[in-house]
C-alpha cells in the first residue's frame, strides 16, 4: 500500500506484535513514507518483508519479554535517527477468543498486564502518543443498526473482558499523565496472508483448495475492512491527533455483508462455484447476529473513509496470498 502521509518522514514508529497481520503491514507502510520503525514481539522469528526493512536500515528489531526488554528499546528510541515525535502502535496480544477462554491468566498477562507495561513505558519515554485497537466484538449485538461509539458495550467472554480493561486502561493512563492516546475499536480485518482463523481467511482458504466451504452461520452479518484501509485509517487519526486524542473510534466501513454473501464472492473470483455449500446444520444455532460499527465519528475527526470496496479487497486477498 501507499500513504500519502509526508508527515511521517522523519518521525519513530514504535510497533509491539510487529511480527503480527496488523503488525507488518504497519511498519510496511511507515517505513515508505520515511519512518523509523522500532518492532517489538515476543516472537523471535521475523517474517522475511521485515528482514529487508532491516538491511536498509530503517527498521530495527527487539523480541522477548517485554518488561525485560523496556531498557534495549529505550535505547533504539534514544539512538533513531527521528528528529520529532514517537508513536506507540500497541498490536500485541492475544487475540484467539478460544485461547482466552481456556487460559483466561494468559489473557490477563497479553491483553491487560502487557497493556499497563506499554503505557508505563509511553510515560516514562515521552512517547508523542499511542494507538491501541480494540474489537468491535465488545459492542451489544443485539442491534439491527450501525452501532456507535456509544452503543452499550457487553462482556461475553475473556476476550472481550479483557479488551474492554485495556481500553480503560490506555484512556485513563493517558488522561492522568497528559500525553495523547487513543482507542480504534476495528470491525472485520482481511487482507492478504490474513489469518486462517478470520471468517475470510477460512473461507479463502477452503475455497483455494477446493474444499467444501462450510461456516458456522451464513446468515450473521459483519462490517469487513480491508488491511490497507485499517492502516491508513490508525495513521490518519494519529495525523489528526490534536482533536482524535481520548477517544474511542470505530475504524470500520460501516457496511454489512452476510457470510452467505462473503462465500458467494469468493466463489466467483475463484470460479468454483460448484463447491461452494453451507454448513446448514449450524443454522439451528442461535445466529443471525449483526455486527456493523458506524464510522461518522471517524469522518468528521479525520475527513477521511475507507475506500476499498469489497469485491476489491477479496480479489486483492486472493491474488496476493502468501506474498
């Protein structure tokens, strides 16, 4: 992707869960418009796109504990080459609902204990302003229209419990130690090398291998947005951050498309319709939930809106996959 953000040359991006989908495609971007990028994972293992930022010098790459590791990556901010301001984008976690909920003190440690050792570290390094993204997950789903910032939010599992704390956590952290933060609570994500666990990635992948497509229940309807859009989206808003700091943003299309509709389209790019078949069985299920998170929020702080339409996007996942 391209972004058209010149304010970016020069400033130091600080990403944790670097190695991740959000991850990558973040310091990717950044460092085209001549950023520095300082990745954190846990992980040890950088993925190969990464290698290369690394070789030209604009990336560099600190893994393990993150407590542990606070002092080597105050030491890559004390020694980029940024003359201006530094952002935390705060990726990491745990983002799989069924491991949350079958080792809920993981989930603490990923998305709680692991948020407060992020913020602690904005406030003690004069980070410029951090960007942590949520789910739209925590949002009641009991609601046929798009759902705003406002909308009751319920917690319905680990997942989401420990989502709504770290929300909270970032906000008011950021409010009692004056420095800007803000929360993007994401619809769908998809895109290229977009994890098999995703809606769109199970569906591509079976679809791809000529499997029988099955999901859980064709008939729920989502609000699917495209990587690149997700990207721009978090950089716009930091851009925008004078009037976008203590919010919390949904970051999103504010479009519905059932799963049913997903499959289909899938289908057709791949011209296997004949293949492509419910699992009709799940459909006794309670189901039939809508979950499409309204963006005018988004808008009227950044005057901007994702434009990657779906059809567009899903031929884009396909074509580039495991590039």
């Amino acid at each position: 992707m391209i972004l058209e953000s010149n304010w970016l040359q020069g400033t130091t991006i600080l990403i944790t869960g670097v190695c991740g989908f959000l991850g990558r495609h973040a310091a990717i971007a950044a460092a085209a418009c001549g950023a520095q990028i300082i990745g954190y994972d846990k992980e040890s293992v950088l993925p190969a796109i990464l290698q290369k930022l690394a070789i030209v010098g604009r990336f560099k790459f600190v893994h393990g504990n993150f407590f542990k590791q606070m002092p080597e990556l105050a030491s890559a901010l004390k020694n980029s080459l940024s003359k201006s301001s530094i952002y935390m984008l705060h990726f990491g976690g745990l983002a799989n609902v069924s491991a949350c909920e079958t080792r809920p003190e993981i989930a603490f440690d990923s998305n709680v204990q692991f948020t407060w050792e992020v913020v602690e570290f904005c406030r003690r390094y004069g980070i410029s302003g951090m960007v942590f993204p949520s789910t739209g997950y925590v949002y009641e789903t009991d609601s046929s229209v798009p759902l705003l910032e406002t909308s009751p939010v319920k917690v319905y599992n680990m997942y989401t419990a420990t989502k709504l704390a770290a929300e909270s956590l970032v906000i008011g952290h950021a409010r009692a130690n004056h420095y800007n933060a803000l929360v993007v609570r994401l619809s769908n994500v998809y895109g290229p090398d977009s994890s098999k666990e995703t809606v769109i990635g199970k569906i591509i992948a079976q679809a791809r291998t000529g499997q029988r497509i099955v999901v859980d229940d064709e008939t729920s309807i989502r609000d699917f947005i495209f990587i690149d859009d997700v990207i721009e989206g978090i950089f716009k808003l930091i851009e925008h951050f004078t009037h976008a700091s203590g919010y919390i943003i949904n970051l999103s299309t504010g479009i519905g498309t059932s799963i049913r509709q997903i499959v289909d389209i899938v289908s057709k790019i791949l011209n296997q319709n004949e293949i492509a078949s419910r699992n009709t069985a799940s459909l006794g299920k309670p189901g039939g939930s809508s979950i499409v998170l309204a963006n005018q929020l988004l808008h009227t702080l950044t005057g901007w809106k994702p434009s990657i339409f779906l059809t567009e996007g899903l031929n884009m996942s396909i074509s580039n996959q495991g590039e």
